[in-house]
C-alpha cells in the first residue's frame, strides 16, 4: 500500500515491510525536505502496528551522494525548505522513530549520505558501495550526528580515521570495520535487505521494538547534542577560505590546497 504523496520519497507497504526510497537520483542528494519526508514517513509507520520493519532504500546509481552545497544558503538550510526548516532539526526526528530500519546502500553514501545510511540499524552494501565521511576534505566539521553515531558504530579509531582523513572506503571495506552487515553483489542489496527486514518482522514485534529501545536508549538526545554543537562549527568554518576552496576543489575533482584561514 503506497503512502504519501511526497515530492522527494516513495513509501509502500508489503504486510509487515515497509519501504522508503529516496526519489532523487542518480545522485539523491539529501537537503531539509527531503529528510523531512523521511522522517514523516517513518513516523507513519510507527503508527502502523501491523507493519515491524523498513528498508530504507535508494534510486539510481547512489544511495546518498551528501548534500549538494550549490542548493543551500549560508545557513545550511534548503534553499525553499518548507517553514525555514534546519536539515539537522529535521535529521533529529530521525532517531526518535521506534521500527527497526534496514539500509540498503548502492554506490555513493557520502557525507550527510553515511550519516543517513549509519542511521539505520543495519545496513547492506555491494562491493561497489563507497563511503565517506569527506567533511575535512572540504574544509568543514563533520555533521548528521556522526561524531556521535559512527563512534558508536565502529569504534573511536576507526571513526575517527574516517572522519579526521575523509578518506573513501568500499563496501568491503565497510564490512571489515562493522560499518555495514553484509556485502552482497550490487543486484542483491535490495533483495538481501528484504530478507532482513523479513527475518527481523518475524520476532515478537513487541519485544523488537522494545529491545531497539534498550540498545538505543540515550541514542536519540546524544544525536541532538551532537548536531548543535556540529553546526556551530560548521557555521564559522563555512566562512573560511578553506572551505570556499575544499568545495571548489571538489567540484574540480582534485586536490585541495588548503591555508589553514
């Protein structure tokens, strides 16, 4: 059964599997409205009893290429967002849904795009899969609540040689420092996800949701701390010289020269 109408997401219904998939490719840049959309769909489905897991999912060649810098303001805030609504006010609603969530990622999942994907609770990923917490690379701090989520995940090193070298990894690699599940070929990500979901909605849908809760329980507040302090540093590294040319290098597709002002 579809659900919406929404503008950035598609959301159905299967008996006890729902999914939403990101409508925005094949680059599905994340902004405010469309993680907005997201988290008005997973509140739906907490609503929803017969329904006990989602797959969040993804259109054209990425899963989340991170956010598209040429589309917002200096604020951060989605050119023509809905209210003048703030893309990690709108990410915090994300965590404080109560249905377990499966990602399936296929190539890119990129900055904001590996926040949205370590938001889920598991996650599925091909070989070809790419991830990246590239914020550093573009002169800017980390954000979408990784300097809480992605410690939590895998580790402080690891999270923080992700974070701190912006380096990409792939699906394998992911696999190999518990960023993702399972590493399947790319034409099974969504189908392996399914299956999870699957797996999941047949324990005692009660005792899941309750179980989740335990595991997350504080998860949901640290994320929305982490987000305003993660905004505070972006709004003045925005600003710098540095960022003007780690963005300018990135569209370039070469290395940046950064000056440290």
């Amino acid at each position: 059964m579809q659900h919406g109408p929404y503008e950035h997401i598609a959301a159905a219904a299967s008996g006890p599997i729902a999914t939403i998939e990101i409508r925005r490719g094949p680059n599905n840049f994340v902004d405010t409205d469309m993680v907005a959309e997201i988290a008005d769909a997973l509140e739906h489905y907490d609503r929803i009893p017969e329904v006990r897991a989602i797959v969040l999912c993804a259109e054209g060649k990425h899963f989340c290429a991170g956010a598209d810098f040429a589309s917002r303001g200096p604020d951060g805030v989605a050119r023509g967002a809905k209210s003048g609504r703030h893309l990690y006010k709108e990410a915090q609603r994300l965590w404080r849904t109560n249905k377990p969530i499966v990602a399936a990622v296929q190539g890119a999942a990129i900055g904001a795009g590996i926040g949205l994907a370590v938001m889920a609770d598991f996650r599925i990923a091909c070989p070809e899969a790419r991830f990246s917490a590239n914020f550093t690379r573009l002169g800017f701090h980390p954000g979408f609540g990784l300097t809480v989520t992605l410690p939590r995940l895998i580790g402080n090193q690891q999270a923080a040689l992700l974070m701190v070298t912006g380096r990409r990894i792939t699906g394998e690699d992911a696999l190999n420092i518990g960023l993702v599940d399972y590493c399947v070929p790319a034409e099974n990500v969504r189908t392996k996800a399914i299956e999870l979901a699957t797996e999941i909605a047949q324990s005692a849908p009660l005792a899941v949701i309750s179980t989740r809760e335990t595991l997350r329980r504080g998860l949901a507040e640290a994320v929305a701390r982490a987000t305003e302090r993660e905004y505070e540093e972006q709004d003045w590294l925005r600003h710098t010289a540095d960022f003007k040319e780690g963005t300018r290098a990135m569209a370039e597709r070469r290395l940046p020269d950064f000056q440290a002002r």
